[in-house]
C-alpha cells in the first residue's frame, strides 16, 4: 500500500448538508472521518457525481467494501471512508450518505509528491523488537504524528500514551522521518500500520503518509547443511502442527521479503533452479535443489504462515563446497531382463539414501532394502562403499538414480546426494552392412514405424553414441557436419546423408530410436568406404533432350536423384530410366540411362546414381557417380565497339534471390570486372554493364555496352543461396574489326596466329559469316583436311593454324580465334607449272628484236640513199641516230618446275599497219608439257625522244620493265 496525504474541511452548507475539501496523492490511500453516525440497519451509498454509482444502498455492521473504496463504522460509531491506491482520475466530487439520515460532498483533489509513496515489509522475531520509520511532507513538520492499525473490519488509531511501554514514537525533524518502536513483540502485533500525521488546523482531519506490513517469526531452530556444487540436495521441512497451513522457503534477506510460498498444495511447483512440494497429509515441506550452485550457499527460512501475519520458521544455514570429488556420474547399461548393479560411494557414516529422479526430476526414495554394503570403512568418516542390484531390469527401470547421505537433526532433514547414476536399457534389432566409395554421397535410411513421432538419432560408436545425435527439429533437415538427418514422423523413417563420403566415416554406427527417455531401440551399421567415385560432366541446351548413362555395380534397384539447395540428393521417379545394357552375368555392372526432355533451367544441378539395398533392418543408397548438368543457350555473336544481351531466364522458386552475370563461374568470383550481382525488381549498373531483374517474366538481363576484346569469354547466370549456384553459361563472341587480307600461291605454305582465351574453345572455320562457324559457342569441325593443322601457345594467348601446299579452292573467308574472331580474307591464285620469270631472257629478247629492227632501218637508209625514192619523199634528217638501250634483268624467283632443259622459242614481227611503230616479239616454249612452256610478248611504244615502255606478260601475273633506245 502507498503513502496518501489527507486534508479535508468542513463547512455547513444549507444546514443539513456538510461539504468536504481533501487532498490526496497518486499512488496513496485516503482516510477520511465525517462524523456522521454510522445507522447500521440503514443502506449507505457512494456516488461520484456526473459519473457511476461506487456503493449502492448496502447494508453491514461495520464494513462495506467495494474494490478500491471502503465505508466503515469506527469504535466511535462514526462512518469513516477509506480509499486505497488513488489515481489522477479520482479526482472529483462525491455524495457519501445515510439513506434518510444524512449526506455530504467530498470534493477530492489528486496530487504528486514524492514523500508519500513508500510501501514497507518489515519482519521481526518474537520477542524482539520492531522499529520502522516513516517519511512525511515538510508541511507536516510541526503537526503530531499518529500510528493507526488496520484490522479486520477497521481502522483504528493507536494512542502511544496508552501503550508507551511497548509502543513509542521518536520524530527526526531535520529529516523528515518519525520512527515507531514497538518492544517485545507477540503474535497479535502482526499486521497492517498506517503512518499518519495530525493537523490541528482542521480538528477532524488526518494525513497518513505510510503503509507498513509487520510479520512477526516464531523461530523454532537453527541447522546446518553441506553440499557440493554440482550435486543435488533434499531439505525436509516438518510442520505436524500445522498440515494444512500455507508454507515456504525463502533466502534471507532479501529473498523473504516475498515468501516462497508452493502455491499449490500436495504437488511439486518448480521455482528457479529449487522445487517445493507441501505434503499437506504430513504436514512437510519437501525443498529440492536440483543442481547446487556456488550462490545457493546462505541463510534460508523454512516456514509456515500460522496467521497472515504470523509465522514459525526454522533457519537453515548453507554452505556449498566446489570440488572435483563430488557429484560423481556414471553411466550403466543393460539389456532388458538382465541383472545391473549400481555402485555407490557416500562420504562418512550417514544412512544411506538411493532415489530415482521422476519426470518432473524429483528424486523419489527407493527402499534401502535392495542396499548392500560391501566395502564397510572401519575407521570413521571415511567414504563407505554399497551395492544396489536391480534383477530382471524392464523399461520402468530405466533412467537416472542418485545415491548419497541422509542427515537428521532436531529441526530438518538434510539429503546431500553426491552421485548420478544413468541406467541406460537398450535393445539391438540387427546388425547390417553397406559399402560407399570415398567423395560418393550415401542414404540409409531407418525405419521405426512403431515409433513416428519418438526422437531418433545417428551415432558412430564408440564415442559418438555417449551423446547420441538427435536431429531436435522433427520434418527438417537438419546438418551436423558432414552428415544430414532429417526425422519423417509421417513414415516413421529417419534419413541420414553423408555429403560427401570419405575414408574417416568408415565404422561401426547405431541408428536408433529413444522409445523413452532412458531407453532406445538400434540397428548397428558396419560402414566400409573404398575407391572414388566417377565425376561426370554433362550439357544440353535449353529445351532440347539430354541423356545420362551411369553404372551401377551388381543386380540392385536403381536410384536417381538430384541435389537440392541444402545439397541433399532427392529421389527422382525411376519411371524415366532405361537400362540400355542388361548384363547377362551376375554381378557384373549395369548401364541404364536416364532422359531428360525438354530441359529447363529447373533441370541443371548435380545430379547422382547408384544403387539401392534393402535388408531385413536398413535401407541404404550408395551413390557412386555424380553428374553435373549445364545448360547452355546460343551464343550472342557481335562485332567490336557494339552492344551485347546476354538473357538470363530462372525459375520463379528464386524471384526473391539475388541473381548474378559473371565471365567465368560466379562461385570463383574471378578478377573480371563484368561480374555484377542485381537483386529482386532491381537495376544494377556499371559503366558500361546494366543488370534487369524481370520476376515477372523470370528472366534478368545483362547489357554491354562498347564491346573490346576483353568482353568476349563465357558468362554464367548463378543465383545466390548459400553460395552462388551456376545454372546456365552462354558465350560471347566478339569480332574485332580490324581484318586479315592475305595473298598466296598455289603450293605455298602458310601460318595464321588466332587469338584464344581458353585452351579449350578454338576456331579456324571457313565460311561468309561467323555464326555458321560456330554453335552453342563451340567450332565446328568445317575443315577437314590433313594439309590444315593447330599448334598451341597457351603462354601467349595465341595458337597457330599451319596450312601446306595451298590450292586455288583454298581461297575465301576464313573465321580465326576462339571468343575473339578475326576475319581473314584468303586469296591462292594459280599455280603454273614452271613460273620463271626470266627477265634476262626477256632483255635478251628485246635487244635481238631492237637490233635487227636497227639494221633494217640502216640498210634501208643507206639503200634510200643509194636509190632514191620515186615519190620524193626523204628523211627530214641526214642519218640516223645510232641506238642506246638500257637493260634491266627480269627474273622468276620461284624454283623450276621442269627438270629438263628448257627450249625457248622467239619471233620478232613488225606491224603491218604502218601507223603503227609497235615491233611484236613472242617468246614461245616448246608445246610439249615436259619442255616447261612459256609464253613472253613484248610490246614497244614508239615515241620520239622518249623511252618506250615495255609490258611483259606471265598469263594472269604481270612484271612491268622498260628498255630505252633512241630513235
């Protein structure tokens, strides 16, 4: 109860009707007295006007209470009014009154002041003395302090001068507290104290400013006790006088300020780390400590509540010791029907007690009957040593025992138990054996359809079952190492996955159930683990078929499954499998192969067979090929300098996931810039990347913009779950714009250096557009041909195409590279069969045609001379010029074809056409194929007084010379 300030003032209004002023404090109580008479055959009411009815029109002797508000008649036989726990909402005038007799208006004002909301529990022994102090207002300084008692069905005052021999008050001015001392307390002193203060001002008014609970203990003992941190302890409280009567147990001082009172009567009620129980039919306290902790050690009362406010206790002082030689475990094990004995050890020479621990963990007494000592110490205070035998154990049996010493005083029993002994009952179903391959995956699978909903668990021996593996959450996976369970109650099954098998899980395992809490039901597994699996690689694209053949060794159902998220392999239906080669002799291996059409992005993962076998006990699966499935799209083929998509579709399961765009797998996170991660409905750029998540069509793109040759490579779409997950790869192409033009000859040999970023993809192909040469970004094999062949230089990013003996076919467009493409341009032009420019031969030529052209036209000069023309016509000059030429060697580097003597044949004309100055010299070769025939014309321009160009022509090659001379 909190502190209330009081004031009130009367005043006649209208003769009959007394108006009251109070003043009140949040969180107080109010007492006010309006010297009324009581009229106890009379109903008495209480309003709050322009609001509710709080006492309606009740009759009692002395009392009427409702909730908070309280009318009661003093020893005076005046009506008092009583209001506890006051509210800001309490503010208000009310109409209190006598039906018939009389009424008044208390006007209520609510306040804050921090004197007066102070609650006190104080307890004292009887016998002794209580002191209590209480804090008032500084306005109440020098006005008389008043102790009322709160009884039953009143609240009456204490006049100190009456009972100054026990009761007394003492006022400390200078701190605004006043102290009440109350000398050789009783029983009867137990109770409620409201301290209050007296103003003279107003003759009828009160103000009490404190509210104090005094208990009074009838201590009937004092014990000792000892325990070991760690250990367990039973305390015994007896109370024969008082069976039914509430009891508790509480550490001073503190703690028993709210005594620890069951509750619940003749059942156990867990409080913290401590257990009650009142056996109301013996009137004890039972008090379990079910682990000692170093902060038990205290000062605790064990009691009973005679009265409200009277109680009989007894103090128990405990100490708890920290040591290593106490609380002992072992653990004992025995099969059902069989005969256990349970030893125990307790420190000197106390009776001994054994229980066993319940459900709730009480350790209930067992008869000492079964007890055997069989080591008894002669000399004292030294450990005894006893026997318990259990014959023919059942499952009732089972579970935790305690042993340890029991100690008897006048006031309490004190039971320290000082070892734990686990008795476990277990029954072996079977014993199997399985056979893995080290980096294979395994399922066993156990079945305990009697026991679906019961915790099962997966354990190696020998240590690993001293705490057997419960997976804990039931119908989830749930990991623990390298090993996955997951706990179907539906079937009744247990599933155990091994990740990933290697040479350490081979060994005995028990896979088991806990039929209750101390007893279990296990098949043993005999685990052998040999050779490594077979890693297989597999790629489809999308929306077409795709096969996988594996192998399975002996004649045992086939078992296909593919992993999930958390990398467990779930089943796939074998409808879908085809066994292409049954073997025809036993135990030899069968090849079946599992189709896929259609395929999806849903499709590609890691995907596992092997085969399924049954026994009497287990079910296990020894997965012994793994097969990764990639799917691919067409590749996006685009030259350098432009814009590339690359389309990403997924499915919907992974529209909240986080997606990436990575060259090269996502899961490595190389050093290429273009990896970039976008998230759900969000866009993600770089400078020249942009990343689209469409969930709606479930598919995310990537953008590129300015391709360059560092773009081209092969990107993969992955999304993030634990890890990033590569699901789909394409390729990019990229075509650089600067061309290769080439010339060569028939019979020439030739080498081409490509570009590569992977020793794996390379691309010589010939063919007018690049994208013929390439499908689903691998080269096809277009050239066959032995004259073509690939020499690699992996150090420098490049590999060499060598071509032999060049034909005229060979001739066109050619696509070299392997992301990075250049086009070629080849032109082989004709070979001829023994090309040798002879430019000497050809000079010669000339100047045999240039001489006998020059001793025509001097013969003919001189015959002119000798005879002159008929017609009259001369030279315009006497003589003529005597001819210079200058030579210049024309010769055919290539080797000669012909192995024989060549014969050349030459023939000088002269034109026929007198206008034209041109003299015709034709070279001709022998026509016979062997001679190595060669054709030569020469071709002379006449100009005067300047040089005459020459043309000679090879078939389709032409050698430009000039022969000078004067004419």
């Amino acid at each position: 109860m909190k502190i209330l300030l009081i004031f009130f003032t009367f005043s006649l209004i209208s003769g009959a009707v007394r108006c009251v002023s109070v003043t009140g404090y949040s969180g107080g109580s109010l007492l006010v007295g309006s010297w009324q008479l009581w009229h106890k055959d009379t109903n008495k009411y209480m309003r709050k006007q322009q609001s509710t009815t709080i006492i309606n029109y009740r009759k009692h002797d002395q009392w009427i209470n409702d909730g908070r508000f309280t009318l009661f008649c003093n020893k005076y036989g005046y009506l008092m009014i009583y209001i506890r726990d006051l509210i800001t909402q309490d503010a208000a005038t009310y109409e209190i009154g006598v039906y018939g007799q009389w009424s008044i208006d208390m006007t209520l004002t609510v306040k804050e002041d921090s004197c007066c909301k102070v609650s006190k529990r104080v307890m004292v022994n009887i016998g002794e003395t209580a002191t209590f102090s209480c804090e008032y207002s500084q306005n109440h300084i020098n006005d008389d302090k008043i102790i009322f008692k709160q009884g039953k069905y009143s609240i009456e005052k204490i006049n100190t001068w009456n009972k100054k021999e026990r009761f007394s008050i003492s006022d400390e001015k200078q701190k605004n507290l006043f102290s009440v001392r109350i000398t050789a307390v009783t029983p009867d002193d137990g109770g409620v104290y409201l301290c209050g203060v007296w103003d003279y001002s107003h003759p009828y008014s009160y103000s009490i400013i404190n509210t104090v609970h005094l208990y009074i203990i009838t201590k009937v003992g004092v014990s000792r006790a000892t325990g070991h941190s760690g250990g367990r302890m039973m305390i015994k409280c007896e109370h024969p006088q008082h069976k039914t009567k509430s009891k508790y147990f509480c550490k001073e001082p503190g703690g028993c300020s709210e005594r620890k009172n069951p509750g619940v009567q003749d059942e156990w009620m867990e409080n913290g780390d401590v257990s009650l129980y009142d056996d109301t039919r013996a009137g004890v306290l039972m008090v379990f400590f079910r682990e000692l902790k170093a902060a038990d050690a205290g000062t605790y009362r064990c009691g009973v509540n005679v009265s409200h406010y009277t109680e009989s206790s007894t103090e128990l002082m405990l100490d708890v010791t920290d040591g290593a030689k106490y609380p002992k475990t072992k653990t004992e094990s025995a099969h059902l029907g069989e005969e256990v004995n349970i030893s125990c050890q307790i420190p000197e020479e106390h009776k001994v007690h054994f229980c066993k621990d319940d459900d709730d963990h009480i350790c209930q007494n067992i008869s000492t009957s079964a007890v055997t000592e069989t080591s008894p110490s002669s000399e004292r205070n030294e450990e005894r040593v006893f026997k318990v035998s259990i014959s023919n154990v059942s499952v009732r049996d089972a579970g935790v025992y305690w042993c340890g010493a029991e100690t008897r005083d006048t006031h309490l029993t004190s039971i320290f138990l000082t070892t734990k002994i686990q008795l476990d009952l277990f029954t072996k179903v079977g014993v199997s054996r399985a056979t893995g391959h080290s980096g294979g995956r395994m399922m066993i699978k156990c079945e305990h359809p009697q026991h679906k909903t019961k915790p099962k668990y997966f354990c190696k021996e020998p240590d690993g079952c001293s705490e057997r593996k419960n997976p804990g959450v039931q119908d989830e996976w749930m990991e623990n190492g390298d090993v996955s369970l997951y706990d179907d109650t539906r079937a009744g099954v247990l599933m155990v996955f091994f990740r990933e098998l290697k040479a350490a899980d081979a060994g005995t395992y028990r896979c088991g159930v806990n039929v209750s809490h101390y007893t279990e039901s296990f098949t043993e597994l005999m685990l052998d683990v040999t050779d490594d699996v077979t890693f297989v690689t597999e790629s489809a694209h999308l929306g077409e078929e795709v096969n996988i053949t594996c192998q399975i060794p002996e004649e045992h159902k086939v078992h296909f499954c593919k992993e999930d998220d958390d990398h467990i392999c779930q089943n796939i239906s074998t409808s879908a499998v085809t066994e292409t080669s049954p073997s025809s002799e036993r135990n030899e291996e069968r090849v079946f192969t599992v189709s896929i059409s259609n395929v999806s992005v849903r499709d590609a993962g890691v995907y596992w067979c092997g085969a399924e076998t049954r026994d009497t006990h287990l079910t296990f699966i020894s997965l012994t090929t793994k097969i990764q499935l990639d799917l691919f799209m067409a590749p996006a083929v685009r030259r350098e300098g432009e814009s590339a998509e690359i389309f990403c579709p997924f499915d919907s399961i992974y529209k909240s996931k986080s997606k990436s765009l990575c060259k090269g797998k996502c899961s490595t996170r190389d050093r290429n810039t273009l990896n970039e991660t976008v998230r759900e409905e969000k866009e993600t750029k770089t400078d020249r990347l942009t990343l689209n998540d469409d969930v709606t069509a479930s598919v995310f793109t990537g953008t590129i913009t300015g391709l360059t040759a560092e773009d081209a490579g092969k990107y993969w779409c992955a999304v993030t779950l634990e890890r990033d997950v590569n699901y789909l790869y394409t390729h990019l192409i990229v075509i650089m714009n600067e061309e290769l033009n080439l010339t060569k000859y028939e019979g020439d040999d030739m080498s081409i250096q490509c570009k590569h970023h992977d020793e794996h993809q390379k691309c010589f192909c010939k063919a007018h557009e690049p994208s013929m040469c390439v499908k689903d970004g691998v080269s096809l094999e277009t050239i066959r041909d032995d004259r073509f062949s690939f020499s690699d230089e992996a150090s420098s990013g490049v590999f060499t195409v060598n071509i032999t003996d060049l034909r005229e076919e060979d001739s066109g467009i050619y696509w070299c590279g392997s992301h990075i493409i250049t086009k070629v341009n080849l032109e082989v032009k004709k070979n001829i069969s023994d090309r040798i420019i002879i430019s000497c031969v050809c000079v010669s030529l000339l100047l045999i045609g240039a001489s006998v052209l020059l001793l025509y036209k001097l013969r003919y000069i001189k015959t002119r001379d000798q005879h002159p023309s008929t017609d009259g016509t001369e030279m315009s000059s006497g003589k003529a010029p005597p001819a210079v030429c200058d030579y210049e060697n024309i010769r055919d580097v290539r080797q000669r074809l012909g192995t024989g003597e060549d014969v050349i044949y030459s023939n000088a004309k002269f034109s026929t056409d007198s206008s034209d100055p041109t003299l015709y010299s034709t070279v001709q070769l022998p026509t016979i194929p062997s001679d190595g025939l060669l054709y030569a014309s020469v071709r002379f321009q006449k100009h005067e007084e300047s040089l005459t160009d020459t043309k000679v022509t090879f078939n389709n090659e032409e050698i430009y010379t000039t022969v000078s001379h004067r004419m």
